[in-house]
C-alpha cells in the first residue's frame, strides 16, 4: 500500500490532466461571441479564460484532497 499510493495519486493527476484538456478543446474551443464588433474575439478569449483558471483551481482543490487522503493513510499506517 505505501508504494502504491503515490502511483495512485501521479495517475490520478494523468487523468485529471487528460479530463481538463478534453474539456478545454472540445467544450471552451468552440465558444465564440458575436455582437460586439472588433471586441468579439477579445471577450471571447476572456471568457475562455476566467473558466479555464477556474476548471484549474478545481483541479488544484481535487489533487489537494487527493494527496491530503492518501498521504494521511501512509502517516496512520
């Protein structure tokens, strides 16, 4: 168990890695605004960065969790 842990988390963190990028490309790729003008590609690229760092601070809030949970059975064991 002590040594499967960390594989544990650094496979966890693929995934969540994996997930984040499927995301991004298939969900936030294809945003676009219209109606603004000249501004459209310029808020759309602000939109789709704030959910972006936001999706990335869940994922840091996730691992933190993460870690915390699996580390601490290696801490009681």
């Amino acid at each position: 168990m002590r040594n499967n842990s960390i594989f544990i988390f650094i496979f966890s963190m693929w995934i969540l890695l994996l997930l984040g990028g499927g995301v991004v490309v298939i969900v936030l790729g294809p945003i676009t605004i219209t109606g603004y003008g000249e501004l459209n590609s310029i808020i759309a690229s602000g939109i789709k960065a704030v959910i972006a760092i936001i999706l990335v601070v869940i994922w840091i809030f996730i691992l933190l969790k993460m870690k915390n949970r699996i580390f601490q059975k290696q801490i009681q064991s």
